[in-house]
C-alpha cells in the first residue's frame, strides 16, 4: 500500500509552474503529476472527485465544511465547482501551506484555512455554522468523534449531506457503524479506487435525515 508522507520535493514548484487563475489547469495539472510520476499523493483524486461533484450537483452546497486537505486538491474542486465558501481545518502546518500555494489558482475569497481542530474554534461554529456539506478526509480515528462534535455544536442540521472519504482503505468502521446506529442519517456507499491505484476505496455520502 502507498505510505501517508508529506508531498515529493517537486510538487510545490510544479503547483507554481501551472497556469494562474485557473482552477481546472491546477486541479488537471495534480491530477497529471501523480499519474504521469508516479508520486502517489492523498488527494481526493479525479475518480472520487466525479462523486463528490454529482454531490454538489444534487444538494448545490453554498457552504461547505473540510476536514483535512492535504495539498488544497480537494477544496479547489469544491469552491470551483460549487462557487460557494469553503472553510478547510488543515492542523499539519505543511498542507495548510501547500493549500496556500495552490490558490494561485485563484478562489482565495472562496476558501479559508483554519490551522486548528475543530474544538479549538467553537465561536467559529457558532456565527457559521450549519453547513449545506461536511467533507470528512482527515486523521480516521478522529472521523466519528468530530462528527458527534459537530453535531453537538450546530453545524449540521436537516438536509446537511456528510461525505466521508477512505471508507475502505484504511478504513473507519467505527464512524460508518455511527452513522448506521444512529437512524439520523440515509446514506450511499460509492465504490471508488484509491486515488491514483487501482486499490479499492469507497465514499460514503449520508444526508441528514432528521
């Protein structure tokens, strides 16, 4: 299996080397450097990102909640995609600068980078929250514990649609098990591979029923 390891030394100035203003000749330009160079690389990936868009087609979220980026792959996609406001909480210091970086691509005014945990920014909750969609694509054990936080501090409500990444590879039974237990929510396994590799993965995206 590929290893979760900081960016390859090249990323960086291949981001900088794409088109500026451009999201889709960034996110295409990702997607092409981990394809043609082989460095595998934890982004949401062009396969899943098909999932999640027709998600955003169906539910057209104006404000979207991140849990983990990684590069800023994945909240390109949803701030060009959705036009709406993205709030991305990064806590490694490394990806939240990696996600500076890639919005040369532009959408600065579409996305905000929150280097905290969630429990460290309640006031934030409480004047933005709820949230239309919650992307789930952080540390895995900490997958159903933020989630009962979050519903504990306001920021889903009925109709919110929780989209979590990596259901199978590495896994979080714990959280799909709450999410099941819990009656709150209908939710829809997608069968996706892992990104880059041809490794079985799924996104499990559950709307809040309740």
């Amino acid at each position: 299996d590929p290893t979760l390891e900081d960016p390859p030394e090249t990323f960086l100035p291949h981001i900088l080397s794409l088109p500026p203003k451009d999201p889709e000749a960034v996110i295409t330009g990702i997607d092409k450097y981990c394809r043609d160079y082989k460095n595998w690389m934890m982004n949401l990936g062009n396969d899943k990102s098909l999932i999640v868009k027709d998600v955003m087609e169906q539910y057209k979220p104006k404000s979207i909640l991140e849990l983990g980026t990684f590069c800023g792959y994945s909240s390109l996609v949803f701030a060009s995609y959705s036009k709406g406001k993205v709030h991305s909480f990064e806590v490694n210091k490394n990806y939240a600068e990696m996600l500076k970086s890639s919005l040369h691509a532009g959408l600065k005014e579409n996305i905000s980078i929150h280097l905290n945990p969630i429990q460290a920014e309640e006031a934030f909750f409480k004047d933005h929250g709820p949230f239309d969609m919650i992307f789930i694509d952080h540390e895995k054990t900490l997958y159903k514990p933020d989630l009962i936080w979050l519903e504990e501090h306001g920021a889903i409500r009925k109709g919110t649609v929780v989209v979590g990444d990596n259901i199978i590879r590495p896994g979080c039974p714990d959280y799909v098990q709450y999410i099941k237990d819990s009656k709150k929510y209908n939710s829809i396994l997608y069968q996706a591979n892992l990104e880059y590799r041809d490794i079985p993965d799924a996104v499990l995206v559950s709307e809040r029923i309740e």
